[in-house]
C-alpha cells in the first residue's frame, strides 16, 4: 500500500510528518514508507476560511486528494487540523479512505484520563469548536479562550510558525495565556492543536501534560501503514 499525506499546510509540519513517518516505518520494518506527499497552498485554504468558504476548502482538499490517488494512494491524511474542519464532507466525497487526527486525538486523550482539555489552535480551528463534540462524546470538556486571546494565539501561528520560524518572545505570551486558561478552567491537559505549535511548545513547558496533535496523528498513520503494508 502507499499512503497519501495532504501537505503544506503548513509546510514546517509537513516535514515532521515525513521524517517521523518515515523513521517509524523504517524501524518497525526495516524498509522505506511508501509515501506520497501532494503539497498545496496554505493560504488559499486559509483565504477561503476568512470567508467562509467551507464548500471552497472542500474543493481545495479534494483536488489534492485525487492527485494523492491517481499517485498510487490507497489512504490519506492531513497535516494539519484546521483542514478538518471539513472532514465530514470530504469523507463523503474523497476518493481514499481518511485518518483523523481529531478522531485519532480524542481517543489518546480519553485513554490518558484526561477530563477537561484546552484546546491552542488556529482561531479557525478554535472558533469552529473542532474538538468540543467529538471530545464531549467521550465525556471530556473542551476548554477554548475568549476571542481575543484566539487571537491572540493565532497571531503566534501566523505567519512565523506556519514558516517554521519559533519566537521566543510569542512563546513566553503562549505560556502565559495557557496557563492563565489552565488555572481558571482547572484544565488538565493543552491540546496543541494546530500542527506547528509543538515547534515552540514541548512537554514541561505547561504545569499540565500537552498533547501533541502531529505526534498522535503520526502514531496513528505509522500504525496503519505498518499493519496494512
């Protein structure tokens, strides 16, 4: 089998799905992962989430998709969070079977014990409430900031984390704004959900355990290449 990753968005998290999939693949088997990545424009999705455009990201996701599949994939997955926003309906309309990394996140999060959850992300991503529904199934409160400190967060992903590019600076205000949510909400876990924030924040750096989004979607994936290979 080969396996499809949507990528580019942005491209700092696309690098980590490559080299983390291929070192898992590789141990595990002793061979190189069959791999196929289709990079697209981060800012197109993104302009097209400014306004709405769902049925626009879904278009843009699909394209990507079907250049995945005519590529020789038999499954896929994004790099990303905020493109899963529309999972949904590009499961009703992909030509590949697909791996969440919401769904993925939640159930590592219900098998951690963890029972309220912030949730750091793209302001897309924490505004659509991604993670409130699939998490309340498992009986987990979904915490996200007030609009201004989305913002605010936002401001820390865009542009310089999506471009790989760690500020000290924006991290200690990252710190500082988690925490503050952390004590107030007495959250037990951060969710980093946007697949370029564990570029700047790592374990240790909350008073709490951090979940990172990339590296249990990547678990994931590694899993299920190994075991269909």
């Amino acid at each position: 089998m080969k396996f499809g990753i949507v990528g580019g968005i942005g491209p700092a998290s696309t690098l980590d799905y490559y080299d983390g999939l291929t070192k898992k693949y590789y141990d595990a088997t002793g061979e190189c992962a069959p791999l196929v990545i289709d990079s697209i424009n981060m800012y197109a999705m993104t302009g097209l989430l400014s306004k709405g455009d769902n049925e626009g990201v879904t278009r843009l996701i699909l394209s990507s998709l079907e250049n995945l599949s005519a590529a020789g994939a038999t499954a896929a997955a994004m790099a990303s969070n905020t493109p899963h926003i529309v999972f949904d309906e590009l499961v009703k309309r992909s030509p590949l079977p697909l791996l969440s990394i919401v769904d993925e996140t939640c159930k590592y999060i219900e098998k951690m014990g963890f029972r309220r959850a912030l949730i750091l992300g793209t302001e897309f991503t924490m505004k659509s409430g991604l993670y409130s529904a699939p998490l309340e199934k498992y009986g987990i409160k979904a915490v996200t900031p007030n609009e201004k400190d989305m913002a605010l967060v936002h401001s820390f992903i865009f542009p310089k984390l999506e471009n790989g590019i760690v500020d000290e600076e924006d991290k200690k205000k990252m710190v500082a704004t988690a925490e503050r949510y952390i004590a107030e909400q007495k959250a037990d876990c951060a969710v980093l959900g946007c697949t370029e924030i564990p570029l700047m924040i790592h374990e240790g750096d909350f008073t709490v355990p951090t979940v990172n989004t990339a590296g249990v979607h990547i678990d994931a994936i590694a899993e299920f290449m190994i075991k269909n290979r």
